[in-house]
C-alpha cells in the first residue's frame, strides 16, 4: 500500500518530527488494513478505518505544518530532508482525503462478473468516482515526480523513493479501472453485441508487435455477456492472399513489400498495430464471411501475467496452463508434444480459456486489474477497435500500439521480425542502452543505441516445427531482421554491427527514418548493434524513450538522459 515503510528508522530531530513519524507510522498500518479489508469486500470495517487513517495523516500534515517547520525547511543544512517530509505528508493525507473516499464508495461488485456476465449499468455508475479518485491519484504522482531527491538523507530519499513506486503503482492501476470503466460498456455490447478477433501472438516466431499472429478465436459480447463463438488458425484457414489485401500505404510497402498483405503471419512485421488488426480483419472476412468490430491481441506472458489472477486453466487438447507454466508451455513444451495442426488448435484454446477464466466467479480482481496493467504497459495486450469514434479514444494508450507521429520527448522504436521461419524467439535474449547526447547547432539532439542480442538456444534436440524451414541459415541459427525507428522527425546517421560498420536498408514509416539490419546469433552466442540517431529539429528536452517489441524473455534496458539544451 502506498504508506507502507514509509519513515522507518528516520531518526527525526524534534518533537514535531518524532509526531509526524509516529502518525505516518501508524497510518501505514491503517493503510495495509484499509487494503485487506477492501479486498475482502468488508465496506463497514474499511469505512471506519479510512476515518482513522484520515485522523493520523491530518495529524502527520499539521505536525510539519508549522511555522517552525517551515524556517526549518529553509536552512542550508538538512532544510531539504524536511520540506521533503513536508512533501510526504502533504501527499499522503491528500491520497487519504481525495483519492480513497471516492474508491471507497465503488461497488467492486460492479467490476467483477457474475454468472458470466458484467453489470454494464453498475460499471457506468462507477466511472465518476473512479475518476475523481484517478483525479486526485495522478495529481499527487506529478508532485512527487517534481521533488528532487538528490542530496537526501539516505532515509529520507528511499522514503520518498518508495512513495514514488507505491503512488505509481496505484496510478497504473487506477487509470485502468477508470478508463475500463468508460469504454467497456460499448465494447461488451450495452449499445448493441460486437463481434471481436482475439489473436495470440506467438512469440516463438517474433513479429514487431510481438510475435505472428496465428491462432485465433472469435468472441460474441452482448449485454456484458461475453462467449467464444469460434475458433481458427491463420495458417490452415486463412492462408495467403493473392492479390494481396491492399491497406498498405507507398511507404510501408518500401519497407515490407506486399507481405503483410499475402500471408496472415506478416501482417504485424509493421509495429503499427491497426495497421496489422486492419489487414487480419479484412482476411478473415474475406475467408469466413465474418466482419468482427475488432481485434484484440495478446501473448503468452500476458496470459500468465492474467493467470495469476484467475488460477490455473484446463486446456483442451494439451497440458493445464498455470502463471508458472504458460510462457514455456506454449512456447517451448507445444512444439515438442503436438504436430503443426494441433499446435494451432491449442494455442486457440490457451487463449480462449484463460479469457473466459476472466468471467469466472473466482477472479481477484486487484490481481486483474494488475494483471492488465502490466500487460499493457509492456504493451502484451493490445486492441484496434473498427469505430473510429472508439479507435480515436484509445490512440494515446499504449493498448493502441501506435507510435506517436508528435511527441513531447524523442521516442526510440526497436522492432524486431524473425527472418527464417523458425520458432527459435523463445531462445532470443535482448538488451537495450540508449544515451541522450549533445545538443547540436542544427537544433537536434544526437542519441545512441547500443542493442545486444543473445541466443540462449541448444545445439541439439529440437524439432523441425521449432527449425523451420531454415531458409540458408545453419540449423540452430536465429536471424532477426532488426528495425530501428528514429525518433519523430529524427534521422538515423548510421550504424555498426560489433563495432564494424553495417550496411543499413532505409525506408520511412509515419514519419520516422527507419533503418533496417540483419543479425544472425549461433546458439550461445551474442551481437551487439549500435546505431546513432538524430532527434528532431528544436529539441530540447534531454529525457528520452524506447519503444521494442516484446519478446517472451523480458528485455533489460537502460536511458542515459541528459540536461535539456536550455540548460
């Protein structure tokens, strides 16, 4: 909870001091009870504590509220630590307040199903005191974003550190609720039933959104009523097209040629997910007949992330799939157990189980809610909705998977496609470092990539469905075409492939210089690619950002920022 070890062992100087962290010291108890009592739906006993709560954090602010306090705030030598505490107070009796009031009075009812189907009308009702809670939760997270903590006691700054993760944590998820709150009722059919794609992307096979989109199932939502109606594999039914479906703009056609227009598996070598939903969408209506509102993807890390939340699944035709055991399982242990058709037909399922695990009657909803939080964050789940009413609410969200063509600080894309046909991505182990550089005369600011891949793939043992076809690589071999985006308006200068000059094929995507490099690991081995880039002219912010596909083993990354220009 978000008071949790918060001013341990600060050895404050003063009564007031020893006031303050005696207050917060048991408003952090107060919080955890607030937390457990909220979870097991005990409205009564949470009600009286967050009276209690209010008591000590209102006790806590006047503590350091004080005249004295605040002179002392001012004073060269250990002034920062209490206008920090001064800080902490303040937020954490806000959070009290304004923040968990108004959750406090949400129906959790409402945001859990019953009987397999979510109260839409109570979901609504929800939505203004999810907000007004939000409110109140992104307003404190900006304050604490704005302290410095550099030349803190050491107490005094992981205090605030540790607020910081706690209060972010607690954005994330109630910027989910909040926004669930507002969209879901459409998309479950209140105004009418929708039909949805739900796609599994397989990550043993990469694809810049992730991996290719193969297997997948068809969704009916009605009244909050949400069934699978059908299921299919692009490979068996959709096949390639010929013509190739024409949604491809002159740009990325120089990038990808007609490929993700021809076969259902390329549709994502792109990293512009309605691009890819819009495509799968036009070749499963042109092969079932079906026109869906939607599509909705997701990967298997993100169904263990969600089956930590609802339990362990049965899975017809394969193995349970538990949080432990879902990533290996349908990345690994599928290809060594079932032949190519059943492959697809219990990827299919994998997803359509644990999405229907969502409607269960055993489902935490916090484990839920962080669940998804985190899946879109890494940006596992995502969705493209066919109105454009709905897809133009959704676009700043990272469940869009869109690339932003106006950015307030540069963005950096690293994507990744397998170039084989194999399903050797299991083993692909990626890290990222980007530094921001000097500021030019020009306007620009120079950045550097340093990418490092590792094949943590065996020498022996595995099948030919995991092989592929090879296509003039050794057996055993990854090889990953690698596209490094500049940021928006931005260049890329050029590249190395361990530190040797690399020949890079160039296009442009939504306004981003796109560069292109093949990289071949043998099992065991590691590649290491730089690449320098140019932001756009007139930027002076020396914060950046990295956008990579998401890969079954999570990436390590590093940001170097650098002071603004105008500094």
């Amino acid at each position: 909870m978000v008071l949790s070890l918060l001013l341990l062992g600060t050895g404050w100087v003063g009564v007031r001091g020893w006031q303050a962290r005696a207050h917060l010291l048991t408003a952090a108890d107060l919080a955890q009870d607030l937390s457990a009592q909220l979870r097991a739906g005990d409205t009564a006993r949470a009600q009286r504590t967050l009276a209690a709560l209010q008591e000590q954090t209102g006790q806590a602010r006047t503590a350091t509220g004080d005249p004295a306090w605040w002179l002392a705030g001012h004073v060269p030598y250990g002034g920062d630590d209490l206008a920090a505490v001064r800080r902490i107070a303040v937020v954490i009796d806000d959070l009290a307040r304004h923040a968990f009031p108004p959750l406090l009075q949400v129906d959790l009812t409402a945001l859990l199903p019953t009987g397999g189907t979510l109260d839409l009308i109570g979901l609504r009702a929800a939505t203004g005191r999810l907000a007004a809670g939000d409110d109140a939760i992104q307003r404190n997270r900006t304050v604490l974003a704005g302290l410095p903590a550099d030349g803190l006691l050491p107490p005094v700054q992981a205090a605030l550190t540790r607020l910081r993760d706690e209060v972010d944590g607690l954005a994330r998820l109630t910027a989910v609720a909040r926004e669930g709150a507002r969209v879901l009722p459409p998309l479950l059919g209140a105004d009418g039933p929708r039909t949805y794609l739900l796609a599994s992307q397989n990550l043993a096979e990469l694809r810049a959104t992730g991996g290719m989109l193969g297997a997948y199932a068809l969704i009916r939502a009605e009244d909050g009523r949400v069934r699978i109606v059908g299921q299919g594999s692009a490979a068996t039914e959709l096949r390639r097209f010929d013509p190739p479906v024409k949604v491809l703009t002159a740009e990325m056609r120089q990038l990808y040629a007609d490929l993700p227009g021809v076969f259902p598996a390329d549709v994502n070598l792109t990293p512009h997910f309605p691009t890819a939903a819009r495509l799968f969408r036009e070749m499963v209506r042109r092969r079932t007949g079906t026109t869906v509102d939607g599509v909705l993807a997701v990967d298997p890390v993100a169904l263990s992330y969600l089956l930590a939340a609802t339990g362990p699944v049965a899975v017809p035709g394969g193995p349970k799939l538990s949080a432990e055991t879902a990533v290996r399982t349908l990345l690994s242990d599928a290809y060594l157990r079932l032949d190519d058709s059943a492959q697809d037909t219990y990827f299919a399922s994998a997803a359509a189980v644990v999405f229907d695990a969502l409607f269960g009657p055993d489902v935490s909803l916090p484990g839920v809610l962080s669940a998804i939080s985190r899946s879109v964050d890494e940006r596992r789940i995502l969705f493209w909705s066919a109105r454009a009413e709905e897809q133009q609410v959704l676009t700043p969200s990272r469940l869009a998977g869109v690339l932003p063509e106006q950015e307030d600080e540069p963005t950096v894309g690293v994507f990744l496609n397998d170039g084989t046909g194999a399903k050797l991505g299991y083993y692909l182990n990626p890290s990222a470092h980007l530094t921001v550089g000097e500021c030019r005369p020009d306007g620009r600011r120079q950045l550097r990539l340093r990418l490092s891949l590792h094949s943590s793939a065996p020498r022996t043992g595995l099948t030919p469905s995991v092989l592929g076809p090879g296509r003039n690589v050794p057996p055993y071999t990854v090889r990953t075409l690698v596209n490094v985006f500049s940021p928006a308006g931005g260049a890329v200068l050029g590249g190395r492939l361990d530190g040797r000059p690399v020949s890079l094929g160039s296009g442009v995507e939504r306004r981003r210089q796109v560069v292109t490099a093949t990289v071949e690991l043998g099992p065991g081995t590691s590649r290491t690619l730089e690449v320098d880039l140019l932001t756009a002219v007139g930027t002076t912010v020396g914060a950046a950002d990295l956008w990579h596909t998401p890969t079954a083993t999570p990436w390590t990354t590093q940001i170097d920022p650098a002071p603004a220009c105008n500094q």
